[in-house]
C-alpha cells in the first residue's frame, strides 16, 4: 500500500467512526477522571467534617465513618445501577437503595457545612471591611461637621469684634474733640483680632486635611481588599445592586445548597448516569454486531439456496438431453 492510500483510508476512518471515537472514548475518559476528582473532593469534606464531630480520642473513628458513608453513596450506586441493568428484582435491591439514600443525604450534609463555613467566612470579611470602613467615613464625617461649626464660631467671634473695632472709631472719629484722632490703637486690635482668627482657621483647616486623608486612605483600603476576591460581587454583594437593602444572607444559603447539589450530582450521581450510558452503548454495540452476525448468516443461507438451485437447474437441463435426442430419430 502506498502513502496515499494510507492516507485516503485514514481519511475515511476519521470521517465515519471519529464522532463515535470522540464521545466513547475522549470524552467519556475526561468525565470518569472529573468524577474521580469530584469524589477525591468529597472524600475529604466528609472525612474532615465527621472527624470534626468527634469527642477527644474517636477522631479516627468518626473520620472512617465518613470515608464508610461516601463509599456506599459512591459505590452503592454503581451498584444499583448494574443491578438494575440486569433486572433483578426491585425487592433485593431495596435495603441497598435505602443505605444510599441515607448516606446521600448525610454527606450532602457535610459538604454543606464547609460551603456554608467557608461563604460565611468571605461574608464576615466583606462586612468587616465594609463596617470598617463605614466607621471611619462616619466618624471623618461627624469631626469635620463639628470643626465646621468651630470654623462659623470663630469667624462670628472675629467679625463681633472688629464690627465693635470699627464702631470705636465711628465713634471717635465724630465725638468733635480735637486731638483726639488717634485710631492706631484700634487698627492694631483689628489685625489682632483677624490674625488670631487666621490662626485658628489655619489650624482647624489641617485638621480638616487630616480627616480627609483618614477617610481616602479607609475607602481605598477598603477597595484593595476587595479586589482579587470574585465572591463578592457574584455572591455577597449581588442581591443588594439590584434590591437596595436586601439581606444577601438568604442569596448565600442558596448559592451554598445549589453547590453542593451540583458536586453531589457531579461526584456520585454522575457516576451512576455515566455507567448507565455506558451499559447502554454496550448492549446496543452488542446488539448491532447480533444483527450483522445475523445478517451474514442470512446471506449465507441464500447464498447456499442459490447454489443449491442453480446445481438442481443445471441437473435437470442435463437430464433433459437424452430424452431431445431420441425424439429426433
């Protein structure tokens, strides 16, 4: 055979059966292994969440309960389906359904406790970032109101008194006496009184600077402990940007049921679905080859009906010779 040959049934190999090889073989691999992973992760939530349940000197025991309850909800699943794939009897397959059930629903319980655990965690350093922040903006808030206050103080006090300054030499200035004109001394309390208040205003405005800076540096730690964490605005913050004061508490429990569903169906669920698909594809493979086996037979048998007549024809033509021959003479 040359190269171009070899590539020309290549070609169509790939053409008729790579379809079929993609789902049998790539992608059902690639699901078995995302199961093996799936239940590698379960394994140590339930071992780590029965172990924590343990009193002083049972941790051991309880964590190997956990390794028991995952296995028979792992494995007593497949096991139910290849019983169901060979018809046995509903009743002898009963207490093996009752026992998955039952440890389905203890190690969903497990694997919702490090979810709930670990969503509460983020929550309370979101809010403790937020309260934190809350705080330092309010109290800035609360300081500069009361130095603006000080400020409006100061400044009524300043204009009293260069307002009875200026009054002074009003006064002075049209009592008549002569001599008497001298209003140095009233200037001068005037520049002191406005120095004195420049002072303060000065004071109260680094102040002012001060908090300011306080409430930058707060929003913008805030903001850098925020980022790089996707949870918050996909689950703790998402309730509140499209309902203004909604608890997200109740978004979280959701979220955490909705995982732990999805890895539970992922890890023993989808294990069950996979093989069940897998035995499937077997018996119909299987059944497909019966029909061609059935299919050669069947042209073997005509085949051999064929040769069969076409020998009884060629025997009877034979046959009918002799006798043409002797009605001719």
């Amino acid at each position: 055979m040359t190269l171009r040959s070899d590539l020309i049934t290549a070609g169509r190999w790939l053409r008729d059966h790579a379809p079929a090889f993609t789902i049998s073989t790539v992608a059902l691999s690639v699901l078995w292994g995302a199961i093996g992973l799936a239940c590698i992760v379960l394994y140590t939530l339930d071992a780590l969440f029965y172990r924590s349940l343990a009193p002083p000197g049972m941790e051991l025991a309880f964590q190997a309960a956990g390794v028991v309850f995952r296995s028979f909800c792992v494995f007593g699943g497949l096991a139910i389906v290849w019983m169901k794939s060979q018809r046995l009897p509903h009743a002898a397959t009963a207490t093996l359904r009752g026992i998955w059930c039952m440890s389905l629903a203890a190690c969903c319980i497990a694997a919702l406790g490090f979810v709930s655990e670990g969503n509460d965690y983020h929550a309370r350093a979101t809010r403790a970032v937020e309260k934190t922040e809350t705080v330092t903006v309010e109290s800035a808030d609360t300081r500069l109101a009361r130095i603006d206050t000080e400020k409006a103080a100061i400044r009524a006090d300043r204009d009293r008194l260069v307002a009875g300054a200026r009054e002074s030499m009003r006064l002075v200035l049209s009592d008549g006496i002569a001599g008497n004109d001298d209003l140095s001394a009233f200037e001068a309390n005037i520049s002191q009184y406005e120095l004195d208040a420049s002072t303060k205003l000065a004071l109260l405005d680094e102040q002012i600077a001060k908090i300011e800076g306080e409430r930058l540096t707060a929003q913008t730690t805030a903001t850098a402990e925020s980022v790089g964490d996707p949870g918050l605005p996909a689950v703790f913050r998402f309730p509140a940007r499209y309902v203004p004061g909604w608890d997200s508490k109740t978004f979280q429990d959701a979220f955490s049921l909705f995982w732990v569903i999805l890895l539970e169906m992922c890890g023993s669920v989808g294990a069950q679905s996979l093989l069940s698909v897998q035995i499937a594809m077997s018996k119909r493979i299987k059944a497909q080859e019966q029909g061609a086996q059935g299919g050669r037979a069947s042209a073997k048998a005509k085949m051999r009906k064929l040769i069969a007549y076409a020998a009884e024809a060629q025997k009877t033509q034979v046959n009918s010779k002799p006798d043409e021959a002797a009605d001719g003479d």
